[in-house]
C-alpha cells in the first residue's frame, strides 16, 4: 500500500542473491513494467545496503533504470533519458569488470539500455504509456 512503511529487508549479497525476495521481486515487477513498484522494492535493499558501496549503487542503478520507466509511461522522454544516463553510470562504477552481477548479465543490461538511448533521440513528441523496450535478464547462477 502507497505510503506504508515496511519493514528493511536483509541486505542483498551478490553470492546469495537468489534468496533475495525484495531482489527477485522488483525484477518481476521491472519486467512486467510495474516500473514504480520495482523501483519500492528496490529502494528497501538500497537502504538495507546503507546507502553506500558497491551494492547500493547497483541497486541504486536499478533504481534509476525503474524511474527511466516511469519517465517513459509518462511521455517524458528527457526524464527518461537523464535516469538511463545516470543509472549506466552507477553500474558501470558498482560492477566494473564483472561479467555476471547479483545474476544479471551487467554488458547486456548496459547494452540494452544505450539502445534504448539511441532510440529515444528518435522520438521527438512526448508518447504517454511507453514502456522500456528491455527486461532485464537473470541467469541462475549465485554471483
């Protein structure tokens, strides 16, 4: 419910990510474009992580990527291209040389998201109801 505290979750670790479910959820929530709700979810690992290291700015990364999709529902395409730019510098810097993070492949998310730059220079009148055109994608394994 809006505005309702909840409990912080334990803290994400990248070798036990999977047992994560404020982790796994804001996927699920990401990738079936509930954009607002993932970025909640995410926000709790992001205060358990103390707002601060490596980790917070993974999640803080993802955070941001959630925000660019409420831009992109909005129309709002400057504001979803500001949350893309600042969210691929988050995770460039929180998983530097890391092939596979918290089980997301890091290069293709990074990928993904300066397509999705290119394509929003190509949009020149606000579109309300856009959806990011990526999921991010997770691979079962535990780093």
């Amino acid at each position: 419910m809006h505005g309702l505290q909840h409990p912080t979750p334990p803290p994400l670790e990248p070798a036990r990510w999977l047992e994560s479910q404020e982790y796994l959820f804001g996927i699920d929530l990401f990738n079936h474009s509930y954009y607002w709700e993932a970025h909640e979810a995410w926000e709790s690992l992001w205060h358990a992580a103390n707002r601060q290291g490596n980790i917070a700015d993974f999640i803080k990364g993802l955070i941001k990527l959630a925000a660019a999709g409420v831009k992109a529902r909005e129309g709002n395409t400057r504001g979803v291209n500001r949350h893309i730019q600042r969210s691929l510098e988050l995770l460039r810097h929180a998983c530097a040389d890391q092939r596979l993070f918290c089980g997301i492949a890091i290069n293709e998310l990074i990928q993904s998201c300066t397509s999705t730059l290119q394509a929003m220079h190509e949009i020149h009148m606000p579109q309300p109801g856009l959806i990011l055109p990526f999921v991010i994608q997770v691979e079962n394994q535990s780093n």
